[in-house]
C-alpha cells in the first residue's frame, strides 16, 4: 500500500517464469475499490514477490536479485545481484532504510536466510534456526519471520541478530504478517487461511479459502480501514475482506 498516493502495488509473479525466454513478471497499480489503475505499470521483472517503500522508492525483491523503482517515473533505477541467494522471497524494510529479504532455500530447509542490504551492500543478517523462510514483517524491534520448515513464527532481534520463537503454528506455508489496530498479528498460510493471533497466543481462524481453491498470499492490511486485501496467487486475483472491529 502506498500511503503517500493511496494505491496498492500488486506483484505478478507468473508461475511459469523458469519456462520463460525473458522476463515476463510486471507491478500492477490498483485502486482501493479494485479498479485496475495500470496492469503492467513496471514490465520487465524476473517473477517479483515482496516489495516494500522507502522514500518513494519501490524495492522489490526478483530472482537472484532487489530492484529499486522509483515511484514518480515507474522506472528500474537500481538492481542489486543477491549473493548466493536460491529463492528470494518477502522484503521489508526497517526504520532505517535497511532492507530484509527473506530466502526460502529449498534446498537446505535449516539454513534458511534473512539478507539484510545496507550502505549498498548484503549481508546474512539471521539463519540461525530458520527453516523455509518466507514472510516478513518489523514490529517493536524485531524481525517477525515465518519459519514454514518448522511450522513456527519467529522473531529475530535487530540489534544483534537473535533468533527467537513466538508460536508454533503447525504445518503450512507462512506467507502474510501484518500487525492490526488492536496489536494482533494477521498471519496467513499460502494454501488459503488467515489468523489472528492475540499478544497472548490465542489463534483465530479469520478466514478459510481453501474449498474455494483460493491462496491466500503475502497480503496487506489497512487498519484504519479493517481492510484486508489478499492476492490470491493461482486465482489470479486480488480479493478484499473488510474485518469486524469487535
């Protein structure tokens, strides 16, 4: 979401790009009632996921590398090659302008990587016991991280790097993590549902898409709108939920 314009940026992975001759993934802008602003607003990206604001500029996490957008012009201003990186994936970015992506590396399941990018530069910042990494999201000091290999919600600390586990969630892919307006976090499993999980543990189905066939992938949460938008992966779609504020 972007605040600053009041749009949402949707990224098109395109599941089939390792079959592709170039790249074919592209940003949509969408407006809030879902209107489709401009479908391929920024063309030319190698299957993008996570993206994140800083200053106007779009980061944007690709295949083996981080690209930078500037809002005003929709153009590719930067792209940063990733060091061995196996599947870039989620991306945020702290109250300093450092950049976190996760990387699933499916093929070495406990030794997940957070890349942390500052000063034009990655490093590893966390990988300690992360397994699958996927979502992202920062909250009072830390690195909220969804550890899927394990089935847990982890933290890492941004001071030093500390791995720490919040709840156990069981099987499934962790994609979404936002915080909503009461102090909850707003999780989503890729396969289609969504929780809410209370500062004390408690977990809430909020949403079940799965008989409908429906992902449920890193989405964006609006608080003071309790509105939850849901790219919904394989259903080519983007779908919104207004939640109940009781």
């Amino acid at each position: 979401y972007d605040p600053r314009r009041d749009v949402l940026y949707v990224s098109s992975f395109d599941n089939q790009y390792a079959q592709r001759e170039g790249p074919t993934g592209y940003i949509t802008k969408l407006s809030l009632d879902g209107e489709i602003l401009e479908k391929e607003w920024v063309s030319g990206l190698s299957a993008p996921t996570g993206m994140a604001i800083w200053h106007d500029t779009l980061y944007v996490a690709e295949r083996e590398h981080m690209a930078a957008i500037d809002i005003g012009t929709g153009t590719v201003v930067g792209r940063w090659p990733i060091p061995d990186v196996e599947f870039p994936n989620d991306l945020v970015i702290d109250s300093t302008g450092a950049v976190y992506i996760s990387d699933t590396r499916t093929s070495n399941w406990p030794d997940s990587r957070i890349y942390r990018f500052r000063n034009g530069t990655f490093d590893i910042f966390a990988n300690d016991g992360i397994s699958r990494a996927n979502g992202l999201w920062i909250h009072d000091g830390y690195l909220l991280v969804g550890s899927s290999g394990n089935g847990y919600l982890k933290r890492v600390r941004l001071t030093d790097g500390r791995v720490e586990p919040v709840i156990a969630l069981g099987a499934g892919i962790i994609d979404g993590i936002r915080l909503d307006e009461a102090g909850n976090y707003l999780v989503s499993f890729w396969e289609g549902q969504v929780f809410v999980i209370s500062p004390a543990g408690r977990i809430v189905e909020i949403l079940d898409d799965l008989p409908a066939g429906l992902n449920t992938a890193d989405f964006e949460y609006l608080p003071e709108r309790h509105l939850l938008v849901v790219p919904t992966f394989l259903g080519n779609s983007v779908v919104a939920y207004r939640l109940g504020t009781g």
